[in-house]
C-alpha cells in the first residue's frame, strides 16, 4: 500500500476524586521550565505555566534563530539551560520534498551515501551551539519515505544525561557535556513501504522503555538507563509497523507502560508482563497515548481507513478490554469516538476538553469526561497539511503546519479561531515543538526558532 504521509514524531471524573486520577511520569532531575521528552514531561504537550507568547513571525517574538545542519524531525527537548536535539547529514542533497498528504514518496531502496548521525546540545538563553557530537557514521540500512528523516525519534533528557535513539543504528547515551557514556546497538529491521522509524523513547525511574514496531520482529525492550543493560525484552506477536511513541502511566494503583500498535493497545508492567490490551485500532497507529483527567487518551487514524477511533480508558484494566462490536463503552472503556481520529498528529487534552487536528486541515473538540462532540470537524481556513502535534498554553490550543504557520484558537466549547503567526515561507516544519517555561522552541528543516516575547 502506498504511503500518503510520513509518521513523526513526525496524546473523566477528577477521582472521586483522589481515587481515580492518575499522576504523570517524568524524568529525574527535571525542573517545572524542563521539555525532557516528547511532548513534555507528561506527553500532553499543555505548557506547565503562563507566560508562553501566542503572536510572533520570522522577526517578531524572536529571541533567537539557529540553523542545524542536516535534516531531523525529531522535538527538541529541554533540560536546564541546554536544548539537545537529534540530525543527520548526508554526503549528497536529499531529495526534494512536497508537503501535504500523498501517494509516491515511497523508496524501496536506501541511500548509497554517507550519513552522520548526530546530537547538538544548544544553549537556551543565546542559542549558540555548545557542543556537537558524532554517533554514528555510516550508510543508511533503511530507506525513508521523501519527507521522513533518519533522525525522526525525539530524545529524551534528565538532570544529567540525554538518552538519543536512531532506529536500526542504536540508543546511546550521553552527559550534558557530550561524552558518550554507553551505546546499545539495534537491529535493522523492514519498515513498512521503507518508511524509517519514528517511536521516542520513554524513561522512567531508572528505565529507558525503547518500541521496536516493523515488519520482520516487534518487540518492546527496557534498558537500564545508567548502564545501557537489558532488563527486558518482550516479543510483541501480531504487531507490524508503528511509529507511536510508549507513555509510562502512574496510576494510584501502578505504573504501566503504554504502547499503541496496529493489532492491539498494549500496556505492560515494570516487570515487561502484558497486563491488558485492546483490539480495534486503524491500519497505522502514529500518535502517543496520554493521560487526561484520570483517563487514557489512545488515537489511531490513518486516513484511508473507515475505522479511526478515539478511546478513552479507565485505569486498572486487566487482560482484554475491547468491547463488544458496535459497543463504544466497556468496564474499562469510558468512552470511544470510532471515527475522530487523526493520522499523523497526536490529540491534546485541555480543561476536560479533547482536541483533534486533522491532517487535511480540521479541527474538532470532544467532552474529555464522555466523549460527546462539542463541535465537529471544522475546516482550518487556509490550514493544509498538518503533521506535528499541537500544543496549548494560557487558555489557547496552538496547530502548526507544514507551512510554518501557526493558527491559534481560544480553548472552549466552539470553534474560535484567533490568528495566525507565520515563519519564514520557504521552510518547512514537522516537529512537534517544545514548552520550555515561557520559550517556544520550533524546529524547521533549516533550523531552529526560540520564541519569547521581549524581558
């Protein structure tokens, strides 16, 4: 099947209230200004306080603007005063891509050139590039689609280390100062339609939990995040290719390890041991559960599917949850919306209210308690090919496109659009940006913006 656009990195009642809610994970050492992961400390990419500005351009709000060599879709994360982000350079020019969703970007055969595979650690305050650092070198053993990356997976960073993953090359990890401290290789394997790989990765008390989706052997791995050594792994039977990054849910009752595939929904615990999953995804799972008001948050929508659903789950499931057909609740199942999924984007939950971008260009709202439709899908005007995942801060829900254009809505019940902010038009941006306290970090192909509003 051809691929219609390139996974990125390209996610109830407040318990009863202490009871249900659940509390979310983040990485040691972090501080309430840190971006460590992939959407934030919590995968819900909502900013932690005010402050974030919601106008700029090219010039306005611009504390600063870095070109990064090479191309990546990876998030920059923050830790600190260092900003740690992922590329990879090629000895030739890549290909040209187009933006939007369509067919004939497929490549069945990798590049013949040499790549680099690398981390830069940039400084927050000025950025200036502290320290750029070598991984891998090498030609690619997978192809990618024409707008894809070998540098998709954001890393993941803590009060010392940042821990980088490049599939089919290896996880490493390194100091704030960039000495490598260990290196783990990983296998090769097929991608579906020679897409490339995508899925961050998770770290949580210690762990460092790596999703290996593809054609040939899935399988979940943990890794001993000091040492680099394998704690377990667990063969992931039925899966194919995913792109979905896992999210570690701290319930009052456990932690568990989130992992949204194709075939099933499937959350482990500490110890790799399955403890419930659910049947009933679409034909591609690209976006990151999360938590919101004491429920699961899980999305699978690839567009040329009829089933796209939108599920939200209780927590304290055990084996299989997945409803009856045609049922859209269960005992573990709060609430499911079988078609309002999107492809690429992860959803965002705010003040009990579930937003879901659209690839093409829509924008539609869902009650986070039960599921009820606030408003439908509305066409963005002017919106066009969305791939990151949108983001919100003081009361707005911001979604940006490939384009570079951000158009911002007032979080509520109705569709309000407010305005837009514009980037350089020769650009083209993927990633998912990064919060870091009252600075907005947007990675482009060509660069990087940090944006925050004059002190």
């Amino acid at each position: 099947m051809a691929r219609s656009s390139i996974p990125t990195r390209a996610g109830a009642a407040i318990a009863a209230l202490a009871m249900t809610v659940a509390f979310p994970a983040a990485p040691a050492g972090a501080e309430p200004g840190d971006w460590p992961a992939f959407r934030g400390p919590a995968a819900r990419g909502v900013a932690a306080a005010g402050g974030l500005p919601d106008r700029w351009s090219s010039t306005e709000n611009v504390a600063w603007k870095t070109d990064l060599p090479g191309r990546g879709w990876s998030s920059p994360v923050v830790v600190g005063n260092r900003v740690f982000i992922t590329t990879c350079e090629s000895t030739e020019p890549p290909e040209e891509a187009k933006k939007g969703l369509y067919f004939g970007g497929d490549r069945s055969e990798p590049s013949s050139a040499i790549h680099r595979w690398k981390v830069l650690a940039l400084d927050l305050d000025s950025g200036s590039i502290r320290w750029e650092r070598t991984l891998h070198e090498g030609v690619p053993t997978q192809p990618i689609h024409i707008k894809g990356s070998h540098a998709s997976e954001t890393p993941v960073a803590d009060g010392g280390k940042v821990w980088c993953v490049f599939g089919g090359i290896g996880v490493f990890c390194l100091d704030h100062e960039g000495t490598e401290l260990w290196r783990t290789p990983l296998p090769s394997r097929r991608m579906r339609a020679g897409w490339g790989t995508a899925a961050s990765p998770a770290l949580h008390d210690g762990r460092l939990y790596v999703v290996l989706d593809n054609e040939e052997e899935s399988e979940i791995l943990a890794l001993d995040a000091a040492s680099g050594a394998e704690a377990w792994r667990v063969a992931r039977e039925g899966e194919k290719s995913n792109w979905s990054t896992p999210y570690v849910w701290v319930t009052p009752q456990r932690t568990e390890i989130v992992t949204a595939g194709t075939g099933q929904v499937r959350s482990y615990g500490t110890d790799g041991a399955l403890l419930w999953s659910l049947r009933g995804m679409s034909a591609i799972t690209i976006a990151t559960p999360y938590e919101h008001d004491g429920l699961l948050v899980v999305s699978s929508g690839y567009v040329m599917d009829r089933s796209k659903p939108l599920w939200a789950i209780r927590p304290g499931a055990a084996g299989d949850i997945t409803p009856e057909e045609g049922a859209t609740t269960g005992p573990s199942i709060a609430w499911c919306q079988p078609s309002a999924a999107p492809y690429n984007p992860s959803t965002i939950a705010v003040d009990g209210r579930v937003y879901v971008l659209h690839d093409r260009g829509f924008l539609a709202a869902y009650a986070g308690a039960d599921g009820r439709e606030l408003h439908p899908p509305r066409r963005i005007p002017e919106g066009r090919a969305f791939t990151a995942s949108p983001w919100a801060a003081d009361g707005k829900v911001f979604c940006i496109n490939e384009d570079g254009v951000t158009f911002v809505f007032r979080a509520g019940d109705a569709f309000e659009p407010l305005h837009t902010n514009t980037l350089a038009e020769d650009d083209m941006c993927m990633a998912t940006p990064a919060l870091a306290g009252d600075r907005l970090l947007i990675r482009t192909a060509a660069r990087i913006y940090c944006i925050r509003a004059p002190r």
